[in-house]
C-alpha cells in the first residue's frame, strides 16, 4: 500500500494496519479512545497525509506537515459498495496523521466500516483541538490552515477515499455519502456547496454554519452576565428558569391543553413567549416585576429583576447594545433577524449551562481572540509566541462584542469563508444530490434559528419550500440537545423531561431516511419518534410542516399528531 498508493505529489501514506476482529485497536500499543478497544471486523486502516500544510516551529500550534486522515477498509467480501465519510467536531484536530496514535474518532470509524462501509475522517489539517492553529506565530492570521480547515480538507478526504477505494477494491463506490453533526454539519453543507459532485448523500446535523456569527454570539450571555451582573448567574437559578418556561409552554392542543396535560418538554419552543420578569412565582418574594407582578418565591433558586432581564437577554441572542424587547412583542425566534439583532439567542427551555455556566465556551473566546487577532481575549489553553489566552474576553461590552462580529464577517476571505452560509444550492441539486438536515429545539450550543434562517434562504433561491424539498429536507426534533439526546431541562409541572419519556431518534434514523433517498428515490416524510421506554411517540416532520395535535387522543401517542 505504501509503495503503490500514490493519487498525487502531495500525498504520502503514512502508516498502514490490518486488524483482525477482537485485535486492539491501536498502534505502537497505544489504545484509541473512546472506547471500544477492539477491531469490530476484519479492517484495514489507511493513515495518509496531504500537504503542503503550514511550516514553523517544531510544536506551535499553527505548525502542520499537512491534512491527517485516517480511512477505514473493510475487507472485500464485506465491503457494501458504499463509502460514508464522517464529518468532525468543534475545532478538529487529532492524531489522524500520526504514524504511531489512532486519533478519538478511530472507534467510531472502525464500527461504521464493520457494517460495510469505507470510511474516511481528517483532522482537517491540524492537530491542536483549539482555535490556536488559526493564528500565526507573529499573531497574524494563519489563512493557509484556515481554508484547510473550512474547505480544503473536506474536498480532499472526498478525493483521497474515493482514490483509494478504487485502488484497494479495483472499483469504484456505487454511492458515496457524508455523515456528520455540528462542525460535521457545517462540513456537509460546506461540500454541497463548493463540490456537489462529492457525495451522493448528505446528512448535516445540526450545522455550524454561520461560524462566526453564532460562535461569536455565543458569547452573549457571558458578556450580558459580566455588564449586568458582574458575573454568572448560579445555575439552580437558570435551571428554575428554564423549567418554568417549558411548563409555561408545553401543553398542547391551545392553551391550557388537553385537560391542562403537560408533554414534559416544548414541542414548538418558537411559539414560547414565557417572560420571567412578570412571572412572580420566578421572582424572589418581595421583588417588583414587569407589569405590576410581585414576586413570591422565598427559595434559593429565585432570581432578581435583573436576573430575569438578563435570561429574556440570552434567550433573545445578541443585539449591539444589549437591549431585548418584551417577549409578548418580539421572543425572537423569527426566521430572519430583528433589526436590532445580531444572532439569535437559544430557545426557551433549553439548558442553558453549556454557554451561561460558570466558564464561557472555549471556542467561542477562541473566536474573538482570533476576530480581534488578540490572544489575550480567549482562555488560557489558547497558545500563541506573542501571549497565551488571558480570559480578556471579561472586559468586552455589548458593542465590544458587536464589534468582534462584524471583524468575523469582514475577514471572511482570509478565514477561509468558515462561515458555510452560501444559500445556492442549485449546483448540488442539478447534480442530483440528496441533503437532508436535522436539528435539536433544545440544542444547547448551536441555535436552532440558524438553521431556520439558513434553509429559508435556500428557499428563496430554489423557488420556495416546495422546490427545496424536492433534494434538502430540514427536520426540527423537540426536545432534543446539541446532535443528540436531551437538551431540554424538566418542567416544574407535568411528566420529568427524561431519556426514557421523550422521543428521539435512533442513531441512525436519519441516515437510513438518506440511504433510502438517495438509493431508492423514497423522499423522507415524517418520520416516527419514540421514547426508550415506548410511552412516548411523535412524528417529527419536514419543515415547513409540523406536527400537529389531531384532538381526542392522548397527547402522547404519534397517532394522535399530523404534519400540516
């Protein structure tokens, strides 16, 4: 494999392994995480490198001999005549070009290659999984790894699999498709932009396009917490807050419901204008909210007027100077932005820890340290020559913020266009490629108004939701967190929000919907949802549709739903 597999100058094989079902998955006798430790099939494992990568220091970030990747084979007699190339997470990064450790994603690569697939994954052409590698030693931008990151890497792993599936198999995939959720997502519709032609399938879930402007933005509530507040708010108090809006905002078929019964968790949370400054059962006894309210509650988990503004503030998302309006007005969820908005904000109900916690999200201060090429503002594991991350990110205004997000959208050319947010989708569709995408209400990191706004513009270009449905399906599941499981918290009243009462779909649910698509021309329509424990069933439907209460029958069985 070594000395024949050679597709171009700029690559070179790196290390080659065949292992045997029940081996270690490992090399030089390193294990890979996360587990399962052990080869799930016969595979044979390709580690390749594409240059020409950025020089520099020996072990500074932004130094890279060039694109890792790691392409699982499974043997001939079980290779299924299909490539799935799994897409990436946060920053990348990894040891996929590494000739003596499998990188984190090896495990699930390797159990996606034992049901018959060639799989391929990249570190996307760095090996640090933080935002350092963007930034040059001398604190300028690092342009050559910021287009390997946002593009390059992508339209290479395509190419190098596909190369090496026709070497190895002495023929060509019959279909080949991508996989991927959050950094995944973005590299999907990244590809079903810039080079259609390829994969015959996309699953993008939920996409982490608009790069700079939602990771930027989700700074917003640490920064409304620093300015109004001088820091977090406790998170009992976030959690009473969101669990009052879910119970707020979770009852279907009117108001009131059926009989007053709760789902647990919102099924529409754009529909939620719950306001906690004129809720005084939120409010700390005694504290005068919005509209004559006088708060009641003498717990450790109430929260001041100010509290409440802050969290309508977050649930809003970013504005240039920190203003929200009164949510029965404007909750901020329409599919387009407000003019007072920069970016959404996450949806009512929804965790809230992820970005409102104790410490920010480390990629999002990586972001506007490398928005205002200051180290400084990010955390302290961010690593540059001139200065290491500082936490300045705690001195930003609303409109030093604001700021940092207009940098991002300007220095789109020299970041690689990260931001994956071109809505002409025309060129994969007359190529005949399937997308379908799907995004989680209660996604803690990644709004799911983005999403919205994204395949609305789509829509607009296609010729409306008709037209776009015919190849790029968007589905919206409630209740469900960032790429999977929960994200929603437990309302004060009604069934607890938990795994075994609320439908989600299976790990592959999406993706057999994609196969079916694209192999069998079977376009996805509502697809059923189910909880562990089978008490809980809802369709989830293509946007535009939603699901709809039919009446009469138990809010809890999918037969009582329809998609309008």
């Amino acid at each position: 494999m070594k000395a024949a597999f050679k597709p171009d100058a700029s690559t070179s094989v790196v290390q080659v392994k065949a292992y045997k079902a029940g081996d270690p998955l490992a090399l030089s006798g390193t294990a890979a995480t996360p587990a399962p430790a052990t080869a799930p099939a016969d595979l044979c494992l390709v580690k390749l490198n594409v240059g020409p990568g950025h020089a520099g220091t020996a072990g500074a970030p932004s130094t890279s001999p060039g694109i890792g990747m790691e392409i699982w084979l499974p043997t001939a007699a079980n290779w299924n005549t299909r490539i799935q190339n799994l897409g990436g997470g946060g920053w990348q990064g990894g040891n996929h070009g590494s000739p003596t450790l499998l990188s984190a994603q090896a495990s699930a690569a390797a159990a996606t290659a034992a049901t018959g697939y060639a799989v391929g994954t990249t570190d996307t052409g760095h090996t640090v999984a933080n935002g350092s590698f963007a930034m040059r030693e001398d604190g300028t931008i690092n342009t050559v790894l910021w287009t390997d990151f946002a593009e390059r890497s992508l339209h290479e792993l395509a190419l190098k699999t596909k190369a090496l599936v026709q070497a190895y198999y002495a023929k060509p995939q019959q279909y080949a498709y991508w996989n991927g959720c959050s950094t995944g997502g973005r590299q999907g519709y990244k590809i079903a932009q810039t080079h259609p032609e390829d994969y015959d399938g996309y699953l993008n879930g939920a996409p982490a396009f608009n790069w700079t402007k939602f990771i930027t933005s989700e700074l917003n509530p640490q920064v409304a917490m620093q300015q109004e507040l001088g820091g977090p708010i406790a998170g009992a108090k976030l959690a009473a807050l969101s669990a009052a809006a879910v119970s707020a905002c979770d009852t279907v078929g009117g108001v009131g419901g059926v009989g007053g019964a709760h789902l647990g968790f919102i099924a529409d949370p754009g529909q939620c204008r719950y306001d906690p400054t004129r809720d005084a059962a939120a409010l700390c006894n005694g504290v005068q909210g919005n509209g004559g309210v006088v708060g009641s509650n003498a717990t450790t988990s109430c929260v001041s007027l100010l509290e409440a503004q802050v969290v309508n503030k977050i649930w809003y998302g970013q504005t240039a100077d920190g203003s929200a309006p009164d949510p029965a007005l404007d909750n901020g969820n329409s599919a387009t932005l407000a003019s007072s908005q920069l970016w959404w904000g996450l949806t009512r109900g929804t965790n809230l820890g992820a970005l409102a916690g104790s410490n920010p999200f480390p990629i999002a201060t990586d972001m506007v340290a490398l928005e205002l090429q200051d180290p400084s503002y990010a955390m302290p594991s961010f690593l540059n020559a001139t200065g290491n991350g500082a936490n300045r990110w705690k001195q930003l205004s609303y409109s030093g913020l604001a700021n940092a997000y207009a940098r991002g959208i300007a220095l789109q050319s020299a970041f690689g266009n990260i931001n994956s947010d071109d809505p002409d989708l025309r060129p994969a569709r007359d190529k005949g490629a399937k997308i379908i995408s799907y995004h989680g209400l209660s996604d803690q990191l990644i709004t799911p108004a983005g999403s919205l706004n994204y395949y609305t513009r789509v829509s607009d270009v296609v010729g409306g939701p008709a037209e776009t449905n015919k190849f790029n399906r968007l589905y919206f599941v409630p209740a469900m967190g960032h790429c999977a499981g929960i994200g929603t918290v437990s309302g004060s009243a009604g069934p607890a929000a938990d795994a075994n009462r609320v439908p989600l779909p299976t790990s592959n649910q999406f993706f057999e919907a994609l196969v079916a698509w694209v192999e069998n021309k079977n376009a996805p329509e509502s697809l059923l949802l189910k909880s562990a424990d089978a008490s809980v069933s809802m369709p989830v439907c293509p946007h535009p549709q939603k699901a709809s209460y039919k009446g009469g029958g138990a809010i809890t069985e999918a037969a009582s739903y329809s998609c309008q």
